[in-house]
C-alpha cells in the first residue's frame, strides 16, 4: 500500500499548476445623466451578453428601481438620477437570480417558462431551480 501512496504523490507533483481564471463577468453599464432622465447606453449589448430578453431585464431594472422607463433606440431610459453604481449594482442583482447557475456558478443558463412557472436550467451541469417572476 506504501507504493500506491508514494506513486500517487509522485503522480499528483508532475500535474501543472492549474490557475482558476473568470471567463465571464457581469457586463458593466454606460450610465449618461441628462437632466431628471438617466440613459444606459449599452443596454443591448449587456442583454446580449447576459443572453437574456432586453425586454425581460428592462422590466426588472423598472421594478427594482421603481421607476418608469423606456426602451429607445438601443438605450435604456429610465425616469430619475442614477449614477452608474447604483445601476450596475441592479444588473449584479439580475445576473445572481436570473443568469447565474445556483450549483455550478456558471452564465450557461436558460429562461424557462411552463405554464406560470418559470425556471433556470444550466446548460453545463443540468441544474434545474424555480426563479420569480417579474
């Protein structure tokens, strides 16, 4: 039994170094205040990157804000003064409940709807849970 120990000693000290790298983060938001309206200028874009409905994270960012808003011309328009933290805090807040897997951690998630129920599938572990709807 001493040799199988040594062996898998030896085994485990000629692996490489593995370094855990992030390949994917939250996208960050183009905030731009004019006046009482605040602009997100990329918001296509984070949508896209989330792989999610603009129409679904739109809605989200509303109700999380409680404020109105509008989808115009590939920007978010949303009604009041908000700096780029607040809104970027929000979309972390998306990003954990309706993007992120629960299990692995992993972006490879998918939107479910069946009958009134909506749930998040992983498309790398298999992970299934129920998220609220908006």
């Amino acid at each position: 039994m001493d040799d199988y120990e040594q062996l898998l000693k030896k085994a485990k000290q000629s692996l490489p170094q593995t370094q855990e790298t992030v390949r994917w983060e939250v996208p960050r938001a183009n905030v731009q205040v004019t006046g009482k309206r605040t602009a997100v200028k990329n918001f296509l874009e984070m949508a896209k990157a989330l792989r999610r409905d603009p129409q679904h994270l739109a809605k989200f960012l509303f109700k999380e804000m409680a404020v109105p808003g509008s989808l115009e011309s590939g920007q978010l328009i949303l009604q009041g003064k908000f700096n780029s933290d607040f809104v970027n805090k929000r979309i972390e807040d998306y990003a954990k409940e309706f993007v992120l897997c629960s299990e692995c951690g992993k972006p490879d998630t998918q939107l479910q709807k069946s009958d009134r129920l909506w749930t998040l599938k992983c498309e790398a572990c298999g992970a299934k849970r129920p998220v609220r709807a908006i």
